[in-house]
C-alpha cells in the first residue's frame, strides 16, 4: 500500500469550509482504480491540515497524480487555502485496533 500526504495552509475561519471541501474532492479520485481511502486532519488550535489518500499500489498512486493533483488545488482554493507540501510513502505497517474483549 502507498500513501500521498498533501499540506494545506487555510485560513482558521474557513476550516470547516476546508474539510467540506476536501470531502468533496474525494468524490473525484474514489473511483479511481486502486483507491485504499483517505483521511482529511485538521488541527483546529493552529489551522494545520493535511490530507492522506491510500492506495494500493505503486501504480495506482502514480495513475491518480493528475486527478488528485486536481481535486486538492480545487479544494485547497475553495477554501481560501494553498497546498504547502505533497510527499509519497509507502506503507511499511498498519496498525489496527484490537478486538474488544466484551
């Protein structure tokens, strides 16, 4: 599994704006071959976001570039907002929760 974490400066007052919008970009890349899922944080102290889209494969990460690329200025500037950073992982391990014991 691959990841992409993309950055975002948005204006505090627009956060909910922010997360509104990030959540509708996900509609343009969710049907992409080799979506995994995705995460939109917010750190609403500071402002801080970020977004993390999964995907599982090396190729699927490369194949949405265009389309993802698009979907996060979109929203970025829906917001008020820039892109400050994108940078790629690959999953080294997933942690999980354990079972409940109840």
């Amino acid at each position: 599994m691959f990841a992409r974490v993309a950055r975002y400066e948005v204006p505090q007052d627009r956060l909910e704006q922010a997360v509104a919008a990030f959540g509708e970009a996900g509609k343009a890349i969710e049907h992409l071959d080799g979506f995994a899922g995705g995460y939109v944080l917010v750190d609403y102290e500071d402002g801080r976001t970020m977004t993390i889209t999964l995907w599982a494969n090396a190729a699927a990460l490369e194949n949405s570039e265009r389309a993802a690329r698009n979907a996060r200025h979109q929203a970025a500037e829906t917001a008020g907002g820039s892109v400050l950073s994108v940078e790629k992982f690959e999953v080294a391990q997933e942690l999980a929760a354990a079972p409940s014991s109840t």
